[in-house]
C-alpha cells in the first residue's frame, strides 16, 4: 500500500457510508426489472457463493498486489508493490521468483495470444511488457494521462491500480487494456475513479511507445483495486476495495452485478478453468475460492 493509498484510506472514513448508497443506486439500474426491495436491491447484501479453500501463499509474497492466471501454462502470476514477481501452481507451489525493479507494481494481465505478461506500474503510469521465461522486461509503454483534453490519470494522484488486456482478433494490435485509475471522486476534474481503455502498440518494433487512451468509463464504482477479464462472456469483473464489493460489467462500462466479496485489500483478482477464484491482498495472502455459482466458472483467461 502506497502513501497515497493510506491518504485516501482516511477520505474514505468519512465517503464510505454515501459510497454504499450510490452501488446501490447503480445496481438498481443496471437490473432494470429486479424485484423493489430485500437483498435483490443491495450488492452488499448479496453475498457471493464460494467455499473457502485457503492461503495458497507459500512464498511469503510481498505484498500482493495483482495477479493473472495464465491459461497456457497453467500457473498463476503475481506481482507486488516493490517491484517483485512471481510463478506459482494453482496450489501454491513455488515456479519462480525475482525483483523485476524498484516500482510500485499494482496489476498483471497477458496477451494469449503471445503469452507476455504485462505490468502496471503506479506512479509512474507506465506498462512493462515481460516475458514469462525469465521475467526479461522487454518493452515500456507510458500510459498518456489524459483523453479527450481532460487529465483523468492526476500527477500524484492515487494512480493506476488495476490492468486487464481483453483480445480482439479483429483489432490492429490484437486487443486493448482496461486500466483502473485507484480514484476516491467521481468528478473527472478531480482524481476521479475511473477505467481508461488504452491501445498499445504490441506489433509495433518500438522498445518504448505511448499507451494511449481511446474511451474512459466512468461507472461510479469508487476505489477501484482489481479487475480480471472473463472469456467467455466478454465480461470484466471489478472489486472496490473501500467497500469489499465485486461487480461484473460489460466492456461498455455498464455494472450488470454486484456481490458482497471475501478476504481483504484485495488488489488482484483472476479465475482458473475450473472456477476456482484467486484474491491477492495487499497485506499479504493469495487466497483461493470456489466459485460456486453465478460466476466465470470454467472460464479462466
């Protein structure tokens, strides 16, 4: 947890109560003819169906703070707020661990169609492209900070906290990636919670290129800390770590459901192939559930 994390951690103290209130607001919306009342209305009263499996954490990891299962070679892989990153089994096992750099490194996603890891650095708002071998940072992409003339990702702002790379065959360079901007406001003029799309030129030779912005959605989900993309739906799940929440939303932005959500900080999120779910807290643990029903099961990506 960065500085800037723990300032906002005390704003929320005094946000959290209105910031349930709004969730459900939206998913009263996003449900259209839910029935008036009960748990129906309230996402934090609809708790999610899981069994608990445990803390796979076998490395003592420093600070967890994204995680991706990565469907080609069946493991899972972790970063940290320090710069660190490592390769587990789907049980914990150990694969491999190194310091890829000094950095605050806050989410992990893959291409699947090349298998290279991608990393969001906060503060520096930038993207490490990196090979899952060795853990070799091959290129750079600095993410631009502003779309449409209106800074959305603030210089010292709470910053960049979560990544998702959603393929498209029929896109130039193979898919975009959603990148959540860690804000406790809504209003775009202040650091507002947000999720950027961006388009990186991953065919491109350039060793260090632009990540640039080409839609910001604005969902109304507050403190936004984690994401993981479904393939199978053509989803993307999201967590607001200030309220414990977890949403499925559609890559328009729109919030179709919401649950009550387990564990802690949890700043990384991701789904294997047999609905098994993993939970990064940033205050140490890799927590793994089942999935029992209503979400990605048998979609892990």
């Amino acid at each position: 947890m960065t500085r800037r994390q723990e300032a906002g951690e005390k704003r929320m103290r005094a946000i959290v109560p209105w910031v349930v209130c709004l969730l459900v607001v939206l998913l009263v919306g996003a449900a259209g003819a839910a029935a008036a009342g009960g748990e129906a209305d309230d996402p934090t009263a609809i708790v999610l169906a899981y069994d608990y499996v445990g803390d796979i954490d076998k490395l003592g990891f420093n600070e967890p703070s994204g995680i991706v299962y990565h469907a080609a070679r069946g493991t899972l892989f972790v970063v940290g707020d320090e710069g660190d990153i490592c390769e587990i089994e789907t049980d914990g096992t150990p694969v491999k661990q190194t310091h890829v750099r000094d950095g605050d490194f806050e989410g992990v996603t893959y291409n699947p169609a090349t298998g290279l890891l991608y990393v969001a650095v906060e503060g520096e708002e930038r993207i490490l492209e990196i090979h899952p071998d060795d853990f070799r940072v091959l290129r750079e992409f600095q993410i631009e900070r502003s779309y449409k003339g209106v800074e959305l990702l603030k210089p010292g702002g709470q910053g960049i906290e979560a990544i998702a790379f959603v393929p498209d065959s029929a896109h130039p360079e193979g898919g975009t990636f959603y990148l959540a901007n860690q804000g406790f406001a809504l209003h775009p003029t202040e650091d507002p919670s947000v999720i950027v799309e961006v388009v990186v030129p991953l065919k491109s030779d350039a060793k260090a290129a632009a990540a640039r912005g080409v839609r910001a959605l604005h969902v109304g989900v507050l403190d936004i800390a984690a994401m993981h993309y479904d393939t199978a739906s053509g989803h993307i799940y999201i967590v607001s770590d200030a309220t414990n929440t977890l949403f499925e939303m559609d890559t328009s932005g729109k919030l179709l459901r919401g649950w009550a959500f387990p564990c802690d900080n949890q700043e990384g999120i991701t789904v294997d192939p047999q609905g098994f779910l993993y939970v990064a807290q940033d205050h140490g643990g890799i927590i793994k559930l089942k999935w029992r029903e209503g979400g990605p099961a048998g979609r892990g990506g």
